[in-house]
C-alpha cells in the first residue's frame, strides 16, 4: 500500500499558503482501476480515474490533526452503501481538485439483503502530512478523540525495546569500524555500518561526506527515536561541540549525544568510538570471547559463583594421570597425544587418495631431512637408504609392490632381512606329457605305376667272341640283348616293424609379464 500527495494537490497547498487561505478537503473518492500494483509508487501526476472506474464518493466525516504538520481525514461507509469493489482511494478538495491518492489492495464493500446477504461496514483514514498542514486546514480537534489511540502503548513498546537494548550494550557501542569518521583526501567521511547509542539501534547503509567547518572540534553523533507518519524511525546526524549533553525536544523526542572523533588540526582524526570488533552475528561473538576461569579464581570467586561446581578443584599436566577428581590440562592432553602420535611413527599405511595425509609421507624412495623428520629416522634409520648420507634418508618404497609378513626367525620365507625386496619368482616344477602307444606294426609302400616297358642288357666279349663278365672292357666289342616286356605292373615294398616306441611332445608358453592375483592400487604413506 502506497500513498502521496498529487502535484496537483502540492501546487494548491502552495496556492493556498501565498494567498494565506485554508484548505478544505471534502471527499473520498473510490474507484476499481484493472491491473494497478498496491506496492507501487504512488503517480504524483494522477488525476481523477474516468467514470467508468469510480465506484463511490463520499463526504469527509470526521478531520482531525496527528501533528501540526499532520492532519487525517475519516469517512466511515454504512452496510447500507454497496455492492462494489475497490484499490485506489483519493481525497478531492473543495475545488475539485485532487488532493492526494493512495493505492490498496483490491477490497469489498457489500450492501446488507436480508436474508441473502450481510453488509459490512467499513471505515477509511486518509493522514495528509505536509507544512503547516494543522493551521491551513483549520482542524483544531485532535484524531485521538474519536480514533483509537495507540500511541500511548506503542511508545510504550518502543522504551521497553531501547532499554532491553541499553542494557546489552551500554551507552554507546559500535560495531567494528562502523559509524567512524576518518579523513579522506582534503575532506572526511562517516563509514556505513551499525552502532547502539542509549539503545537506539542506527545503521549508516553507505558512506557519508561529512562537512568540517573549524578545526580544532569535537565530533558527535546525536541520535534521536522520532515519530514519522505511523512509525518511530532512528534519526542520527554529526554535529561539532565542545560538551554536548542529552536534551528532550519540543515534540517530546529525546536526543542522545555521544563522542565519536577529536579534530585537533586539519590532519588528525582521533577515534573516540566504544566499539567492538563486532564481525559476526552477536550470540556468535560472545561464544568466541575468552571466559576469565582463571581471573576469578584469582581474585577470590568460588567455581559455584559462575556454574561451575561440577568442575574438580585438581588439575595436572601428566598424561598417565587416572583419577575422576583430576583435571587434565592442556598441556597433559598434548603430551598424551604425542604419545599416540610416536606410537604410529613408521606405520606404512594405505589411502584411498592421490595426497598424503597431514603427519604422513607419501612412501615412494624419496631422500627427506634427518633433522625435520628425526622421529621417523629414529625409528627406520638407513634400512631403505643412506640418502646423501650426511642430512637425509630415504623412505621406502613399496609402489607396485606387495607386502610379506616379515620372516623374523620363522622357517617360512627364512633368511629375509627386514625391508628387503623379493624379485618375482615361480616354484620350481615339471610337466608330465605322453602320447599313447602304437604297438607293433607295419607300414605299406608302393611305387608309381611305370607302364609296358623292357630293359636293356650289355654284354661284352671277348676277342676271341667268347662271353666275358657283363661289364664291357673300353675295347672289348659289344652286342645288345633286351628282356621280354612285363607289361603295366606295380612292386610292393615292405617296411620293417619298428615295435614299441614314444614321441617327443613340445607344450607351448602361456601368460603375462608376471604371476599376480585380482588387486587395487591405493597410495602407500609412511607415519612420520
């Protein structure tokens, strides 16, 4: 809901003010406009909606002023007036002119019929606020008499919440840098941020250019709760003086003025704030804030002054400690935690990450300072490398490798020294292979067909042609003699049995690069 005075109506007042006249409101005017946005600002350049959309005027009532510079005016709609709807309301002068306008959300006004139908009644106030408003109006009856006056219990409301603020955070109290004033350049500035002066909450939303007209000068923050329409707002402004003190108004509003910079010359700004390095939420800073156990102890304060009875009065720094009526410091709690920490130092563990984890090494060989990590040298010594054998040593390293349970005596694995490495290796074995006997047995040959053919046969004589030996002498005559054809035939060649025997059988190789069951690879660390 939205409401302002017309230009129109602005101009009329000023009008009226010149001619040193009154202004005299005398009705509402109501009106269903489509499509008009109750959380919109009122269009200063209004006039009267056409006719079409008003749907009732209606005589001012009942006037009377809030303040001299506010006045209100009343018109109370009978259950006799309807049946109409309506979101914008205006108040028309005795000119006609359009005085002001407000926009509300879309509201009924129903006419009694009996027995279908109850009326309801209805009442609107229209507060106008401008200068002067009470004398050019002439209204000299104030609204409290015949409205319900809750001013009364709504300052009441407001005290009550100043001083549960007042007491929280004393007389004044700044957040951090808020509300400071600081030198800019040739000028000065107030910094945004929150403050409680008297319990009065104030809030600097940006950066404002303060004004110094002499120096030397004290800056002040004056703050006062001040009635604006329908609310109290904080109102707060930087003033310059020497000892200004608290003062009341003619309104009634009481002004709070506190300290917040001394200007000693054109160059100095001395911050005179109470603040605190307030950041977070209020509860959360006072969580955070150190308590003074001890500073209470000190000066005489039993445990049962402060809630702490349940506390025991002894305390010790030895970790070994076990007793219900001892508290255990700090300082016992650390040593006891060293204790676990040594304990760990050498593990080499597995993370299911690529980092190592903090108080860890990643164990991959590496050379790493004696001195740094002189628990774990203590404890793993060169076992895995003498690194530059002066300043460092190195770690193991494990990658890709799988661990064995150290031997230590036992007859499994013996003879291993502690951190060694095993290349990979088989159990030696042998393979069986046979093949099945044949027993005794033949094979068959034959030779290829030749066809009819003959065969030559050379005879040699000799040189009286007597027969001599078949092989011819390189003088000795020859003659020729031929065999009779045997026609196409075949020969059959037999082979030897060879009786029982075995063959050789050769078996191929099978597999990888190496011998491994299923596994996952995690990153191995060692505990320094």
């Amino acid at each position: 809901m939205s409401s302002n005075i017309t230009i129109a109506g602005e101009n009329l007042i000023a009008q009226k003010h010149g001619e040193q006249k009154g202004l005299e409101v005398s009705r509402f005017v109501f009106a269903l406009i489509p499509g008009l946005n109750p959380d919109s600002e009122v269009d200063r350049a209004s006039v009267l909606p056409p006719a079409a959309q008003i749907v009732h005027t209606a005589p001012v009532q009942r006037s009377g002023y809030v303040t001299p510079n506010q006045v209100v005016y009343s018109v109370m709609l009978g259950s006799d007036v309807g049946d109409w709807n309506f979101n914008w309301v205006g108040l028309q002068t005795a000119e006609n002119v359009l005085l002001a306008v407000a926009y509300v959300p879309v509201q009924e006004k129903r006419k009694s019929r009996p027995p279908y139908q109850v009326g309801n009644n209805l009442t609107r106030n229209f507060m106008v606020a401008f200068s002067g408003a009470m004398a050019m109006t002439g209204i000299t009856i104030d609204a409290s008499t015949w409205q319900h006056d809750f001013t009364v219990r709504l300052g009441g409301i407001d005290e009550r919440e100043r001083l549960t603020n007042r007491d929280l955070f004393g007389r004044s109290c700044f957040f951090g840098s808020g509300l400071q004033l600081v030198k800019t350049g040739n000028g000065y500035q107030l910094k945004p941020g929150i403050a409680y002066v008297e319990g009065i909450r104030v809030v600097q939303p940006e950066p404002t250019i303060i004004n110094v007209a002499n120096v030397p000068s004290k800056a002040w923050l004056e703050v006062a709760l001040q009635r604006k329409g329908s609310d109290m707002v904080t109102t707060c402004r930087v003033v310059f003086g020497a000892n200004l003190v608290d003062k009341t108004d003619s309104a009634g509003a009481r002004h709070y003025f506190v300290p917040i910079a001394d200007l000693p010359n054109s160059n100095t700004v001395t911050d005179l704030r109470p603040f605190q390095p307030v950041d977070v939420a209020l509860i959360e800073h006072l969580a955070l804030r150190n308590g003074d156990y001890e500073q209470l102890r000190a000066r005489g304060t039993k445990k049962e002054d402060v809630g702490l009875s349940e506390l025991p009065n002894a305390k010790s720094d030895d970790p070994k400690t076990n007793s219900s009526d001892i508290l255990a410091t700090t300082k016992a709690l650390n040593a006891l935690r060293k204790i676990v920490d040594d304990s760990l130092t050498g593990l080499v563990g597995s993370f299911a990450m690529a980092a190592a984890p903090p108080g860890w090494l990643k164990a991959n060989g590496a050379a790493v300072s004696r001195t740094t990590y002189a628990g774990l040298f203590q404890v793993i010594g060169t076992r895995f490398g003498v690194g530059d054998g002066v300043n460092t040593f190195n770690l193991p390293d494990p990658r890709g490798l799988f661990t064995r349970a150290w031997s230590d005596g036992s007859s499994m694995d013996a003879g291993r020294g502690l951190g060694t490495v095993q290349e990979d290796a088989g159990k030696s074995h042998t393979h069986t292979g046979s093949a099945s006997a044949g027993g005794s047995h033949v094979h068959a040959a034959s030779t290829d067909v030749q066809g009819s053919h003959s065969h030559e046969l050379k005879k040699s004589w000799g040189s009286n042609n007597t027969p001599g030996g078949w092989v011819s002498p390189a003088n000795a005559g020859n003659s020729m003699a031929s065999t009779e054809p045997a026609g196409a035939h075949s020969h059959t060649v037999t082979v030897a049995p060879a009786g029982e025997h075995g063959h050789i059988i050769t078996i191929g190789a099978t597999g990888g690069g190496e011998t491994r069951p299923w596994n996952i690879a995690f990153l191995a660390c060692i505990k320094y």
